[in-house]
C-alpha cells in the first residue's frame, strides 16, 4: 500500500475554490430575467455556497510599504530641448 490519502489534492481543492468563486460572481452580475435553473445542478450549487464561505476568510494583502530610509530613489532629470 502507498501512504497517500485518497481524495482530490489541495491544489485541486483550491481551484475547485476558484472556479466556483468565479461562477458565483458572473452569476451575480448576469441579469435578474436569465434563468439557471436546469443548469445549476445540487453540486455546483453547494460548490459556490462553498467558494463563498471559503473566501470569506480569504484575506488578500498587498506588499508592505518600505520606509523613506530604506528605499532606493532614484533621481529624473527630463531632457529639456536636447540638453
């Protein structure tokens, strides 16, 4: 027996995350008279109620700011007819 778990994989995971999200905010945007009714079936559905619970403990952050001290600067003098 091989020691792996059987199932789909964390990377799998997240990207089954990720195109439910993203099926969830097009849904949301599409209008209101459009109807997916026959086309949602109970799995995506529980899909997208799962992306969204997911995502919202998702907490996306950018790059800390660097302080004046450290940061590398430099200097731009525009050329000013031919100089």
């Amino acid at each position: 027996m091989c020691g792996k778990t059987p199932g789909i994989g964390f990377k799998n995971f997240l990207f089954q995350i990720l195109i439910g999200e993203e099926l969830l905010i097009r849904l949301r945007k599409a209008a209101i008279t459009v109807s997916y009714g026959g086309l949602v079936t109970d799995a995506i559905s529980a899909l997208m109620v799962l992306a969204a619970l997911w995502m919202e403990n998702v907490v996306i952050q950018g790059p800390k700011a660097v302080s004046n001290e450290n940061a590398l600067t430099l200097k731009f003098s525009p050329m000013i007819d031919g100089e």
